[in-house]
C-alpha cells in the first residue's frame, strides 16, 4: 500500500483521513497490532481485545486497484488479517474483534448486483476469521449505516458478538436483528459517542433496560455506540465509569449474575 502526502479525504465532521492506495498484490510481512496488544495486556490481568478492520472496509476506504476485482482484493486483504489474526493468538490475545462499518456502504444500487458483492464481502470477512480458534472470541463492530436490507449477510458474518451503532435511533437497529432471529450476543451502543455531554448513570440505566425488552441477559453486550477517538480522555473515562456504574445496577436490580 502506498499514501499520499496530500490526499486528505473528509471523513466526517472536521476530521480527514488519507486513504491508502493499491498497486499490487496485498500482503502482511510484519505483525501490525500485536506490539499495542502485548503493551494494554501488560497492564491488565482482564482480556484485551484485539482490534483489526476487516477487508470490506479497509477495501471501501481506500483507492483500490482497476486491473482486478473489488473481490480479489477483499480476498487478498481477508487472508493478510488471517495472518493478524493467528499473530494476536500466539500472543495470547482471546477477543478479536474484525470491524465492518463499511459493509452497507458499498452495496450497489441496483438490485440485480446487491447479493452477488454481499456474497463476496461475507466471505472475505469469513476467509479472514476462518482460522481462528474455537476458543477465540470474534468480534465484528457496524455504524454509520442503516442495516435493515442486508442483515442476512450479517448473520452470515458468524461471529460470537456484534456491536453496532444504535444510540440515536430509538433502537431500531436493534430491533431488526431481533426481526432476523439473531442468535448470537449482540452490543446496542449505550452512548452517543460524538457528542461531548458525559451521559449520567441513571441515562445508561434506563438504555440497558430498553434493551433487556428485546432480548436476554446472557446475549447483551455493554459498550459504547462506536470508537472513542473522537471525545477527550476526560469525556472518555467519565462517560465508561458511569456504563460500568449502570450495568452494575441493572445487575443487582434484575439480579442477574
């Protein structure tokens, strides 16, 4: 991959990113994440996770190639975070998450061509995992995007948990996984990541029970609605300390655990 001194492409809000820029055949000669694993892990006796983008997003974000297929290069891309993969688990990394926010946004307009690129991009995501452990929890994460008419492909994606964007809609997002059946544990954002405000306690309590409504104890994951680079550490600690504080209530409320 090469990157342009200049390119700056507008993410979102204010912040720009420079994509990177294919040219040939993608491959991983050197682990990517596990020096920042080992160091958080060190600090800890609790899990880390490991955190990787998946290979639709790194393939949507970026320039890709014209000589072939979006799909070889998701492919190409699925088999260098294999590697990242088995590295992290060598390391003694037991949660991976392999995120694909971009998933949705790729999906071609006409409707004859959505369920052959949602078929490639299932199974770039699927040759990326295919080699982790039984034992190895994976992780996927999804935002930006309204997820209504591709949730087949998501179920398909196999992981143990999703974690999705779902503080500003009222939970509908939610709500169409439950429609699917979805079996596995699934993270409803708790937060509105962007906005600076620290939400209070009793807030995230009465998300947690809006969730409790629509699936069981042992299926809900507590997380944010997305990353946290965008807020400050002091937005950031606070808003996690009261999600720890909430769950524990909700815990000793519902008298679960």
């Amino acid at each position: 991959m090469l990157f342009t001194t200049n390119g700056w492409v507008q993410s979102f809000g204010s912040r720009c990113v420079r994509p990177p820029i294919f040219w040939a055949d993608i491959h991983r000669p050197t682990a990517m994440t596990v020096r920042e694993f080992k160091v958080a892990q060190d600090l800890t006796d609790k899990p880390v996770k490991g955190m990787l983008t998946g290979p639709v997003t790194i393939l949507n974000w970026s320039f890709p190639r014209q000589d072939i297929s979006r799909k070889e290069q998701a492919y190409q891309i699925g088999l260098a975070i294999q590697d990242e993969i088995a590295d992290l688990e060598a390391a003694g990394c037991q949660v991976i998450q392999v995120d694909e926010p971009a998933l949705r946004e790729a999906m071609p307009l006409r409707e004859q061509k959505k369920q052959e690129y949602l078929d490639w991009a299932v199974d770039s995501f699927r040759l990326a995992t295919a080699k982790a452990k039984s034992e190895t929890q994976i992780h996927t994460h999804m935002c930006y995007c309204e997820f209504q008419d591709c949730m087949e492909a998501i179920d398909k994606l196999d992981t143990d948990c999703n974690s999705i964007e779902n503080a500003r809609n009222d939970n509908r997002t939610l709500m169409a996984f439950k429609d699917i059946g979805y079996t596995k544990d699934l993270g409803p954002g708790t937060y509105d990541i962007h906005s600076p405000v620290v939400p209070p306690i009793d807030f995230i309590v009465g998300k947690l029970n809006s969730f409790l409504e629509c699936m069981e104890p042992e299926s809900l994951v507590v997380n944010p609605d997305c990353g946290l680079k965008t807020r400050t550490w002091p937005e950031t600690i606070g808003a996690l300390q009261n999600m720890v504080e909430a769950t524990k209530k909700v815990r000793k409320e519902r008298h679960i655990g």
